[in-house]
C-alpha cells in the first residue's frame, strides 16, 4: 500500500449529504472514492443488529479503502465515512466499541476530515434513525475527532455553496 496517498474522510451525522458530497467531490477532483460499506451491509441485515455486525462494518470499511489504496495512482482518495462512524454507532446503539476499532483508531488515521454539518434538511432513509438527535451527533463528532487530534473542518451552506465550501477547504489543504 503506497502510504504517501492522501486519504480525505467525509464524515458527519445522518443526513447531512456525505455520500453524495464525497462522490461529487471524487468526481470534481478525478480521484477515487471509497464509499460507505455499512450502507451496503445494513440494507442486508435480516437478523437483530449486533456488536458483530460493527466488526463487520469495521472490516469492510477498511477492505475497500484498502482495495483503493493498492489500486489509485491519485495523489488523494475520498473516503465516505470512516470506521469512526462504527465507534459512534457501536457506542449509541450497543453501549461498547470492539477493541479491534478501538485499537485501530490512532492507527489509520485520515489527513484531513471534512464534517458535514447539519444544516441540510433531514431526508428519511430506512436506513437513518435520528432525525431528532442531529445536534447531539454532531457534538458526538467534534468529540471523537478531537479525541483523534484529526486535522477537521466543519462544511456547511446548501446545495452549491456547500460543494464550493468543500473544495476551498481540500484546495487549502493541498496547496496551503
């Protein structure tokens, strides 16, 4: 794995347009992406979710982001989401984290986080589940990403000024 590839995380509470900000900003910057994996595990789920079921998170999300890695001659990738969304989630839904994430939290870190903020209108999804507790996961992502130390920057305005906010914010990153 080439470890002078830069990875940016889209990150932030439900409904605040990560996989659609992380795809169009892959798209505006000719980089891979890396798109959220529990999304697609989720959808699948037959059974009562489980502490298992965020080790699988887990290790999806780093397979994919691995897979790209191996893979971009970028100079960058677009992460949507990281597996701190799976100690957010393991933490609120379950009371735990698995130690396997926290272990790996300090060691795959991300170079800059983009946090979506939660001024877009909430969108239902089957998928979402707190259109009431938007502020409180938000303060739940400063926590966590300061807990990391994580080089962060909160993306806010609607539609175009929200692109153009995230492109300024990565433009500055990549060329201060």
């Amino acid at each position: 794995m080439n470890k002078s590839i830069k990875k940016i995380a889209i990150v932030g509470p439900e409904s605040t347009g990560k996989s659609t900000m992380s795809q169009l900003l892959a798209k505006h910057y000719k980089v891979s992406w890396v798109p959220e994996y529990a999304r697609y595990y989720c959808e699948n789920l037959t059974a009562t979710y489980t502490i298992q079921d965020e080790v699988n998170m887990f290790y999806g999300q780093i397979a994919l982001e691995d897979a790209i890695l191996t893979t971009t001659e970028n100079e960058f990738i677009i992460c949507d989401t990281t597996f701190v969304t799976v100690k957010i989630w393991s933490d609120e839904m379950l009371g735990e984290t698995p130690q396997i994430v926290l272990d790996a939290l300090p060691k795959r870190p991300y170079d800059l986080y983009l946090l979506m903020d939660i001024d877009l209108p909430w969108q239902d999804d089957p998928l979402r589940d707190f259109p009431n507790q938007r502020e409180y996961f938000m303060e739940v992502w400063h926590k966590e990403l300061k807990a990391l130390n994580a080089n962060y920057k909160v993306v806010s305005g609607i539609g175009d000024i929200r692109i153009k906010n995230a492109i300024a914010t990565i433009d500055d990153f990549l060329h201060p």
